[in-house]
C-alpha cells in the first residue's frame, strides 16, 4: 500500500464519501494489480501472516502441484496442500523459522512424475518478519535436459572408450594368435610332440584370456549408465566413513591425512555408494602418487551456492602435458595401471550435476576439486515495500 493510502486511511473520519470512493477505488485496483502480477509468473506462490495462516494464493499453484481449491478461510497454508511431504517440510520450515530454498520433490501425478523446487521465505518488513512466501516451480523439463546433456556427454565417452578399447585388445589377441601359430607349426612339423613347450605356450594364451576378459569387463563398467539412486544426504558423514576407512592403510604408507569439514553443510543429492567409489578413486590415485608417505588433505566447504570438495596429495605430481589426458579412458602412467579410475570418477560427479577439475604441479602435489550445487541458504529476503516506486514485493 502506497503512503499516500497509508496516510488517508488514518484521517478516514474526515473525508467525504467521494473522497471514500476514491480511496476504495484505488485500494481495488493495487489489489487487482497485485492478483494479476503473481497469476502471471510462471510459479506458485502462497502468501501468509505471522501465524503462517493463508493471505493470498495465486492461481498458477494450483496447476503447479495438487492443493485444495476451496476456501482458504483460515487455515494454515499446509493445510491445503495435499502432497504429505510436501506439507510436512513446508509445516517444519516455517515452524522452525527455516529460510530454505530450492528443496526437490518427485510427485507421481496422475501417472506422470513432476519434479518440484519448493522454497520457504520470510517476508520482513522494516526490519521484521512480516509473514512467509511458499514459492513452487515445476522444474520437470529442466531437469529431464539436464538428464538428456549428460546422456550426451555419455555418448561422446562413449566413442572414445570404443576406440580404446579396441587398441587395448589388439596386443592380447597379437599376442594369441602368435603362440597358436607356434603350436600350429610343431603340430604340423610331426615328430616327437614338446608337451612342455606346448603347455607354456597355453599358459600364455590363458593369460591373455584373462587380460582380455578384464578389459571388457572393466570397459563395460565404465560405459554402463550409472543407476544412481540420489538420496538428500549429509555429506560429512559419508567423508567420516570415508576417512575411517583408509585411516589404517595410509598409516602404514607413512601418509598424514589432513581433513577439515565445514560444520554446517547443507545437505545434497548423493548415491552414497558411486561417492565413496569416486572419492576412493581419487584417494587411491593420491596415495600411489605418494610413495615415499606425505599427507593426504581432505577439505569440504560450503562457497556460497556450491559444495567444494577437495582432495590433495603432496606426491609426484603430474606433467603438465599429461594433465589433459588424465581423464580419457585407458591413459595410465602405471604398469599395472588401468586408466579407467578417472573415467569412473569423471562420470559419477557428472551424474551428481558437479563439475571436476585438477591442479598440480611436478614435484609438489596435485589437488582435485569437486564442487556440487547446494541449496542457497543465503539472507536474501523477501519484503514487502511502502514505496509506490519500487512496487509491492521485490528483493532486497
Ligand atoms: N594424485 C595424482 N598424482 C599424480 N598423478 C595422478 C594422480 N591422479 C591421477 N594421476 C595420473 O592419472 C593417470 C590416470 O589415473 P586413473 O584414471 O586413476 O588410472 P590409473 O590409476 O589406473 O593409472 C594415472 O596413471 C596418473 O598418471
Ligand atoms: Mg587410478
């Protein structure tokens, strides 16, 4: 409401009815301005007061997610959301004077799966909480092209893996195909039959059948979609899992590990078992790099809307001409080495919407970074404002 109202209302007694008219006129049209703007955004949006009872709910929440359309008389505003889940959060949030933005729900609605981003926020006013806004988007399509972006990502490592693959199994079938010849040729020559030097030769092309089933059977791990089950998780207990788990084989390398966890971490989207899988890879790459002990950090941070998860070692190193092609499938700089732990950890931060990148320099240490999208849960408020210029609601 505008000052001009504000201060009319107050001296109501003294106007004429004309000047009454006037002010209601102009009181119907702010109202009716207010209505249309939030029924034409593209969210939901419920508006409430101080004791979380239903102000305004704008026509688009009804198309976003199932609520009661009747009359809202005095409820509660998760009273008339009929999703139990969503009624619960929404109900603890507010209750517990929670700011959170941007929590998913995965809704089967008549047969089709939504995806919606709730947020619960404060409205302040002059410094105090005025009421709260539940804020609904359907983000359905958005995250189905997010899935499809990644499966493409997929496809291109797809045909790079197919190439490696195939100059991997060159040299196990060369290798065959020259011991079957040999047996072939002593066969064919008669004579007295050298079991021995047959046996040997068999024991060879064994080998190479081994070798060749573990490329497969390692190539076909790596290029599998990965059926990831993201669950809302804390990530600092699947670190302190994490930790204790290698704690004992690192003290016996003579490696310190150095860990620092921020406290307060939101929660986010994980598979616990492909993280730990990723995170093991990483440690394990680190641990070979430092032969001779060194110290292992492990630091999680929260950097404003992201989790920033780093793993450093203070090992060998790695060549800067190497540091591009780390990542492909098949490159190793190990003898028993398979070069498909990076495609692995590469493909579990993508499945987890994060992003992956490497410093290191030779003879110091290399640091992987991992950062993950978090729920913002920055103080940005929302308010209401007096001032006519700047509108009815706007961020602060
Ligand atoms: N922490 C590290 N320090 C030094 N080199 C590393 C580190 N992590 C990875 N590398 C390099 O990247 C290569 C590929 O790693 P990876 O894909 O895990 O395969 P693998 O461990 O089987 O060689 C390694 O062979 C090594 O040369
Ligand atoms: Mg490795």
């Amino acid at each position: 409401m505008n000052k001009f109202m504000r201060q009319s209302l107050r001296r109501v007694d003294k106007l004429d009815c004309g000047q009454i008219q006037h002010l209601f006129t102009d009181l119907v049209d702010e109202n009716e301005l207010l209505a249309m703007v939030t029924s034409s955004i593209d969210a939901g949006m419920i508006i409430c007061d101080i004791d979380h009872r239903i102000l305004h709910v704008n026509r688009p929440m009804s198309r976003i997610m199932p609520i009661m359309r009747n009359n809202h008389g005095d409820l509660h505003c998760w009273e008339i959301i009929e999703e139990s889940d969503i009624a619960d959060f929404i109900k603890n949030s507010l209750k517990n004077q929670d700011t959170v933005r941007d929590r998913e729900f995965v809704l089967d609605i008549s047969g089709r799966t939504i995806i919606l981003r709730i947020s619960v926020l404060p409205l302040v006013s002059e410094g105090s909480i005025k009421g709260s806004l539940i804020y609904a988007e359907d983000v359905t399509r958005q995250k189905n092209q997010e899935a499809k972006l990644r499966r493409a990502e997929g496809l291109v490592s797809l045909s790079s893996m197919t190439a490696g693959i195939a100059h991997e199994i060159k040299n196990p079938l060369g290798s065959m195909g020259i011991y079957i010849q040999l047996m072939q040729k002593m066969l064919k020559q008669g004579g007295e039959i050298q079991v021995e030097e047959i046996l040997s030769y068999l024991d060879i092309v064994n080998e190479e059948v081994d070798r060749l089933n573990s490329i497969v059977v390692d190539y076909l791990f790596a290029v599998k979609p990965i059926d990831s089950v993201l669950i809302k998780r804390d990530i600092h207990g699947v670190l302190k899992e994490l930790v204790d788990l290698i704690r004992k084989e690192m003290e016996f390398d003579g490696i310190k590990i150095d860990c620092h966890v921020d406290d307060y971490l939101p929660p986010i989207q994980l598979d616990e078992k492909l993280m730990k899988q990723a995170l093991l890879n990483l440690i394990k790459n680190a641990q070979h790099a430092m032969e001779g002990g060194g110290t292992l950090t492990i630091n999680c941070v929260l950097k404003e809307d992201h989790i920033v998860l780093s793993i450093g070692d203070t090992g060998k190193g790695i060549p800067a001409e190497e540091r591009e092609k780390i990542f492909e499938p098949y490159f190793t700089t190990k003898d028993t080495g398979t070069g498909l732990g990076l495609t692995v950890v590469y493909k579990i931060i993508k499945e987890h919407g994060g992003e992956i990148d490497v410093h290191s320099k030779e003879g110091q240490g290399t640091t992987f970074w991992i950062s993950f999208p978090a729920p913002q849960e920055g103080e940005k408020l929302l308010t209401y404002d007096d001032n006519p210029e700047k509108g009815v609601i706007h961020d602060v």
